[in-house]
C-alpha cells in the first residue's frame, strides 16, 4: 500500500508554511525520511498518521483521502504509529500493553491476545510477554512501542526516531526487526542517524524547504556525497559531508 502526497501545504496557525507543496510517493518497503532539524519531519508524520488535518493539497493511505471523513477512519485501520516519546504504562505486562493497544485499534476484545502474540513475535518479544514494561530496557521498551503499532496488522507502519537515545547494540536490535516488517509492509522512518539509512532504507526522501528536495536510494545519496571533498562513505567526514548534504539540498534553487 503507498503513500501519496501531492501539493501538499501545512503551517500552524499564524506561522509560515512548514509543507510547501510537497509531493511524493511512498511505497513498500522501508523508506527513510532525513532532514534538518525544523524540517517539518514530525508534521509530515503526523498529517500521514492523521494527527493533524489535511488543510492544503491531497494525501492519500492507498486509496484513502485523509481530506475525507471516511477516508480518515478507513486509513487508520491501516495505520500504525511509534512516535518518538510514547509512554508504557509501568504495571501493565508486556502482553497486556500489546493486547490493549490491539483493542483500541478496534479489535475484537476476544482477539486481542492473539494480536499481541503475534505482534510480539514479529519483534523478537514473545519470550518476555509476562514482563512487567518497566522491567524493560530502551531497546525493548522501543520494540513493544512497535509490536503496540503492529497489533491490528496494518499495511502502513510510521516510526519518528525509532532508535533515538538507544546504545548501539540495541539501535542494531530494532534495525533488524524494522528491516523485517518492511518485508510485507509500507515502512516510513524518519532518523538523523546515517547508519539508520545505510543499513536499512531502501528508498530515502530528504525534507527542506517545505518540500522532498532529493529522492533516490543510499548509493544515489552516496554519490552526491563523493563530491563534498574529504568524505567518504563510511569514514569519519561522513557524518558531517552528510549534514552539508543535507544543508545543499535545502538551498536548491
Ligand atoms: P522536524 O521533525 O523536522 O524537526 P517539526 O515538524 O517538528 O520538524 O517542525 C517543523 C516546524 O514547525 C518547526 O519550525 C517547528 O518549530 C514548527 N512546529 C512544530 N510543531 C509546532 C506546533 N505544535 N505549533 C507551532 N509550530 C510548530
């Protein structure tokens, strides 16, 4: 199922636009989504998950026209979201919190533990589905975030950071579980970690200036880098060849 945006316009009130136009296509797989910081990241997530309404422009779930009522309640079946801070209820067992997120989704009540066994499963989880959450570490804290997302089965699955404030070990954790799920799913991850995008996006978009200014896979983000001098792909200028990257793409005219 893909993501379609076109023209897509949104500022908050009273301030200038943070989308300006923006047009693109998501499809399966995983696809990352990078920019600078005030990009409008976040906002386009959130247009994508319908946390916020659609005021210019068209973006579609499928078939789905977020600007629409029905639209809006048919795509959300689709739709899961890990946001970057979620919070876990602390006394609720693992299975518990996967069970619940499955039933506000609108699941059967009857078919919710299966839901979250399977969730569980596909995030390498099931061996701790009777753990207390706050017993939890970040990585696996992170993970139950996503088997949360993934209860009602959705073809769609958003994640905003999804190894933010992680230890190498455990970001490399969620990497392979994420990589899975885009298997047999519609994948969007927005990250600022560049071995996020190496290892595990197939497709990259990269938001400036209101609109997707560079869209292509790693090896095409990769060649434009080979003409900022001193950087290569994996060595130490890379982190910051790829900020100026990022920083010329915005100032495309
Ligand atoms: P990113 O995720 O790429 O860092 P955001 O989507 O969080 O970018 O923010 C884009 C712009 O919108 C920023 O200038 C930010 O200050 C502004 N912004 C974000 N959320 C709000 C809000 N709730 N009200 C007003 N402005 C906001």
């Amino acid at each position: 199922m893909r993501v379609t945006a076109e023209g897509l316009d949104f500022g908050y009130r009273n301030r200038r636009k943070v989308l300006d136009g923006l047009t693109w296509t998501v499809e399966p797989g995983v696809t990352g989504l990078l920019g600078p910081n005030g990009a409008g990241k976040t906002t386009l997530l959130s247009l994508i998950v319908t946390l916020l309404p659609v005021r210019g422009g068209r973006l579609l779930i499928g078939e789905h026209d977020l600007s629409t009522g029905t639209g809006r309640s048919r795509a959300r079946h689709e739709l899961g979201f890990v946001p970057q801070r979620f919070s876990l209820t602390g006394e609720l067992t693992v299975a518990e919190t996967v069970a619940y997120a499955a039933w506000t989704h609108g699941l059967d009540r009857r078919e919710c533990g299966e839901a979250a066994r399977r969730a569980l499963e596909s995030v390498d989880l099931a061996g701790l589905a009777d753990r207390r959450t706050r017993t939890l570490s970040g990585g696996q804290r992170q993970r139950v975030g996503i088997a949360a997302a993934l209860a009602h089965d959705p073809r769609v699955l958003i994640l905003d950071e999804p190894t933010a404030g992680l230890d190498p070990g455990q970001r490399l954790r969620v990497r392979e579980v994420v990589a899975g799920l885009g298997a047999d799913r519609t994948v969007l991850i927005s990250t600022h970690l560049i071995e996020d995008v190496a290892h595990l996006c197939t497709r990259i978009g990269v938001l400036a200036g209101g609109r997707i200014e560079f869209q292509g896979t790693f090896p095409e983000l990769e060649a434009l880098i080979d003409d900022v001098p001193g950087a290569s792909a994996y060595g130490s200028g890379f982190e910051r060849a790829y900020d100026r990257l990022i920083a010329r793409v915005g100032e495309r005219p």
